[in-house]
C-alpha cells in the first residue's frame, strides 16, 4: 500500500488574498485628503465666525469708551500711558463690571492729555494672526473714525483728533 498520497479536496487550505501594502496605502491617501478637505472647509467658515465675534467684542468696548466720553462732556479720559481698562473704574463701568475686569481687562488704554491726542486700546496678542487680520479689517470698515492696525498681533484701535481731559 502507498501511504504517500496527496490529500486533495477539502482538507487542503488554500490562501485567500488578504489587505496588502497598496490596499492601506491607497486607503491612507483617501482619509488624507478627506481630513485635509475638512481642515480647509473649518478654517474658512470658523476664523470668519471668531473674527465677527470679537469684533463686535471690541465694538462694545469703543461704545463703552464713547459713552464715558459723553458723560464727560465730549472729552475722553486722560491716560498718559496704557492703562488696563480693568483700573479705569469708569470704562469697566460701562462695560459691566465683569467684562471690564475678565474679558477685556488686561486691554491697554491710553489718552494723553491735549486737545488732539489719539485715544487708543490695545489688545492682547491674538493666537491667530488671520484672525487678527480680520478682525482689523471689520472695525476698519465698521466703527469710522475708529481705525484698527495689526502689530506682533495685537490690535490697537484708534481715535485721532481728540479731546483727553
């Protein structure tokens, strides 16, 4: 008898194809550029939004300015150097009291005395300068005669042309 048969039919494994290098390969491109498509698509729809907000953040802090500029009868408060907006009791004030101290009181504000000072506030350094850019831009375009300038990413925002007493 010959023991030494090959054993044929259902009891011999055959190799199946399985996920290779080309098949990952190929799936890794796909997910990049999927990833790599939302990136762009979120960072052209959420810094425009974040810009606009503290935009109308900064718009806020400018109104709170001019009102006290009102009830000083049209003169803005005298700051010679930058002072923070959290120890002119009077802006805090008219920003309500915790906006004034949390949010923008680090903000630096000056006037010097003299009836053609420029009144300005600068901001803290923002962490994305196209943001800042933008922001820039929309008080530029929004808040006239108030102008707006980008600086190692700060903003300062200006007023020239007026009365610091």
């Amino acid at each position: 008898m010959n023991t030494n048969k090959r054993k044929t039919g259902s009891t011999q494994k055959k190799m199946r194809p399985g996920f290779g290098t080309m098949d990952m390969l190929l799936t890794l491109i796909v997910v990049a550029i999927v990833v790599g498509t939302a990136w762009i698509i979120f960072k052209k729809m959420y810094i425009p939004a974040q810009a606009e907000k503290e935009a109308a953040r900064i718009q806020s802090v400018i109104g709170g300015i001019e009102r006290v500029a009102q009830h000083n009868g049209g003169a803005y408060l005298k700051q010679a150097t930058g002072t923070a907006i959290s120890g002119i009791a009077s802006i805090k004030n008219q920003l309500g009291g915790t906006n004034g101290t949390k949010d923008v009181g680090t903000w630096l504000y000056s006037c010097p005395v003299g009836g053609a000072s420029t009144v300005q506030v600068v901001t803290e350094k923002y962490d994305d300068s196209e943001k800042a850019a933008l922001i820039a831009d929309i008080i530029q375009s929004e808040m006239s005669p108030w102008t707006a300038t980008v600086a190692t990413d700060k903003i300062t925002f200006s007023k020239a042309n007026s009365s610091c007493q």
